[in-house]
C-alpha cells in the first residue's frame, strides 16, 4: 500500500565531507573546518533542495591516537563548535532545519535548555537537538573525567537531563508573554512557572529567563542502538538516526522502536527513523566509479587503521595489512555504535585481511551506502521507504559541496517525479517539514483540565 507521508531527508555534516579522505578532494575546499562561507554553502544548497534540516555532528574533544592518521584527518581535529555555527546559520538561511549533536554528560540542562530556546528563537523555530552520551574516551579527559562514565550510568543521566530540559521548556507558557504597554506589564506571571527539580543528578530551580520558543522546545534527535538507547528514543525522540546497510535489520529495528512507543502514550508517527545514507551518484556508472575510487586511493592506510582501532578502542599498531584481524581483539561490549559493531564483527568471523577491513570501515563507517546513477539511487531509497524500512534518510555526502551539489541535481528532481519528496516547503518550522506537532505545555493542559472540571 502506497504510503501517505512523504520521506524525509537531512544532510549529515562534516566539514569537508563524511568520507576520511574527502579534504584532499578537488570539490571540497581545503580548509572547510573553519569556513563559514563554506558552511553557508552547504546550508543554502539544502535548503534549495527542500531538505527537512542539515545536521552537525560533534565531539567535544580532539581525537587521541596516533598523529601520524591524526595529521590526516582533520575532521577529527578542527572544526566549528555546533550551536555557535548554527546560530550564524540561523539568521542567513530561511527555511532549513539546524541540528546538532550536544552531550548530556559534559553540560547541564539548564545550559542546553537555554541554548537551545536561543536557537529556536533565532531561527524562528527551526532548532534539534540530537541527545547523545558521548562514545570515546578522549571527551572525558577534558571534563574532569578519566575517560567515559559507565553505559548504564550515562543513560540514567541522560533520561533525568531530558526530563529537567522538557521541563525548563514549559516553565513559560505560550501565551505568557503580554506585553502591556498601557498597563506596564511585561509578561503574566500566572504563566511563568518554577521547576524546583531534586533528582539523582540534578537539582534545578528554573525557571528559564527566555520565553517559550516557537516549537514550544527543539526537536529531539537521537541515534543509540542499545536496549537503553532504544527505550529512551520510543520514549523521548522524535527523529533517531540509524546505522545498517541492511533493509531487513533495519526494519526489524523500525517496528521494534515504534512498537514500543505506546507503553509511553506516543503515536508512531510522532517518530521518524532516518538511517545514514554515503552516496555516490552520477550520470553514468563511469562517473560514480571514478569517484568512489579517487577516495579509495586516497584513504591513507595509517587513516584507516587510525578509525578502526578507536572505534574498537583496541591498539592495532601490530596487525599486518595483509593479515586476518585477530579476532581476539574484538571487545565484547564496544561502547560505540551497537549496530556497526556488528557489521565488522561479521567481516571479522568471515576471516577478512586487516587491510579489507580498513577499507571496508572507511566505506561504512557511517551506516549503508551506495553508487549509482540518479535512477538506481532512488529506486533504493524507493524500496526502503515504501517498504517500511525507514522514514527518510541523513544523506552522508562523502565531499561537500560537490556530492551534495550532484545529489541535488540528480537525485532530488527524480524522487520529486516519483512523489516521494516535496516540491516546495509547505511551513517555516522543523516540526512543520517533519509533520511533528508542539508539544503540549504541561501547566496549560493541566490549567484547561481544571477549568473543564469547575464547568
């Protein structure tokens, strides 16, 4: 059955690309870590290809390892901090929505509410946060911290974050602001409320000194794959990120997500599933090859070990390239992506050379992908949002601008053909492009139901 809903589309950025070797390619400029032009770039050419939002990923730290790969990988080491970026973009774009990654381990919610409020503000409503714990050591070492705090514990901090965050957002109502010249009032007072929240990890009195914004709060992104994960996105997300080249998996993590959304009283539309997407298109299959191969060629090995021996966090100094990997140095709880662990340990049993390996990570590190002309390239996306697989996609363009440019010209105008994807925003807000309705202000419902009882 044709579905109603269109899908939905982001452009994941690193600053030159998502591909490790993508700064030594002639279509992204050289020092796109901190070009604001550049990042303005990207930003108006998703806009004009009517995408929902763009989306910052971050670290709040320099990557550790080894500085012979580190050298040659800037994205890991130079870039813009998101929310100052995204700020920029805010008052030189028009209808794009501004994502960004920020940890609940190294802020305080009170922090991350108001930053956001401003951002929403600033953009007139086009502000999402993506609520992750952090994954790598090295964030840890900056923040008073040996390293990453426990799974379990990081979750635990996280779920009360959110929950204080939720309800800094309501502490104004949207109609508290009355601005009374004639009677010299500012704002209602009966609509502006104290949280005075006492958890296990955080006490907060609140309330926020900035006005509810126009989403009524960010919209809430998230990408964990854990049990952990998965119940505080059915919970509290509403767009999750997702990594796996593989339909049947992903759908399986689809319906098992949005099955548990009811124990929470939430819709399953009020969730959208958008796995990561590299892709390489071109108007021949001659083209994409050659592309996909200039990067191929360029991925210096020392790069490749580099990104697979932090993601496994295990020292791989020692490994031939043309050794198998040895399976003794997998962990058996990675504290990264759940779902691309997987994926090398399944090429790992196979019995795959440490060289495969780092090519094959470098090509998938960020979830499925693939080549092809602008036709072959949507019938795959196509195939997974008709077939309930996914939502939409974060579309990881291995150099930016250029493949984003291609994607653009090519791609968009075909799905477009096809009706999978809109022709033309129909809102100004992030919620209005994704379909996601204001969250209700809790003292408003709870005001409107004690009005309704005395009736």
């Amino acid at each position: 059955m044709p579905r109603a809903d269109q899908m939905k589309l982001g452009t994941f950025i690193y600053s030159h690309g998502v591909h490790p070797a993508s700064w030594r390619h002639p279509g992204s400029p050289v020092d796109a870590g901190n070009n604001f032009a550049h990042m303005l770039n990207v930003a108006k050419i998703s806009e004009a290809g009517k995408f929902d939002f763009m989306f910052l990923a971050d670290s709040p730290a320099a990557a550790i390892g080894s500085m012979d790969a580190l050298k040659r990988l800037p994205h890991k080491m130079n870039r813009f901090e998101p929310l100052t970026l995204l700020s920029a973009l805010a008052v030189t774009t028009d209808r794009i929505g501004l994502a960004a990654t920020l940890s609940t381990s190294y802020y305080e919610p009170y922090n991350v509410a108001r930053l956001f409020a401003s951002l929403d503000h600033l953009s007139g409503g086009r502000a999402c946060w993506n609520v992750v714990t952090s994954d790598h050591d090295e964030t840890g070492y900056n923040f008073n911290r040996e390293g990453l705090d426990p799974h379990a514990l990081r979750y635990e901090r996280a779920r009360e974050f959110l929950e204080v965050c939720f309800g800094l957002w309501d502490g104004w109502e949207k109609d508290a602001l009355v601005h009374d010249r004639e009677e010299g009032v500012y704002f209602d007072d009966s609509r502006l409320h104290l949280l005075n929240h006492k958890g296990k990890h955080f006490q907060v009195r609140g309330p926020l000194n900035c006005a509810r914004s126009p989403q009524g709060r960010p919209v809430i992104a998230q990408a964990g794959g854990s049990p952990a994960g998965i119940e505080l996105a059915a919970q509290s997300a509403e767009v999750v990120f997702t990594r796996t080249m593989d339909f049947t998996r992903n759908k399986a993590f689809y319906d098992a997500l949005k099955g548990q959304m009811a124990r929470f009283g939430r819709a399953p539309d009020k969730l959208k599933v958008m796995p990561g997407l590299p892709i390489h298109v071109g108007e021949t299959q001659a083209e994409v090859h050659a592309k996909m191969a200039f990067l191929r060629e360029n991925l210096h090995p020392a790069v490749g070990r580099q990104m697979l021996a932090e993601f496994l966090e295990v020292d791989l100094s020692d490994v031939p390239l043309d050794k198998p990997f040895p399976r003794e140095r997998l962990p058996k709880d990675p504290k990264g992506s759940k779902a691309l662990f997987e994926l090398v340990r399944e090429f790992v049993l196979q019995g795959g050379t440490m060289g495969d390996l780092i090519r094959r990570y470098a090509d998938k590190h960020t979830g499925g992908g693939i080549g092809g002309t602008p036709k072959q390239v949507a019938d795959y996306m196509e195939e997974w949002f008709v077939g309930g697989a996914c939502d939409g996609f974060i579309l990881q363009m291995p150099t930016l601008p250029s493949s984003l440019e291609d994607f653009v010209r090519l791609v968009v105008p075909e799905l477009q053909r096809r009706g999978l994807f809109r022709k033309d925003y129909t809102g100004t807000t992030l919620r209005d492009h994704l379909g996601l309705d204001e969250p209700a202000n809790r003292y408003a419902v709870a005001r409107a139901g004690s009005i309704a009882q005395s009736a």
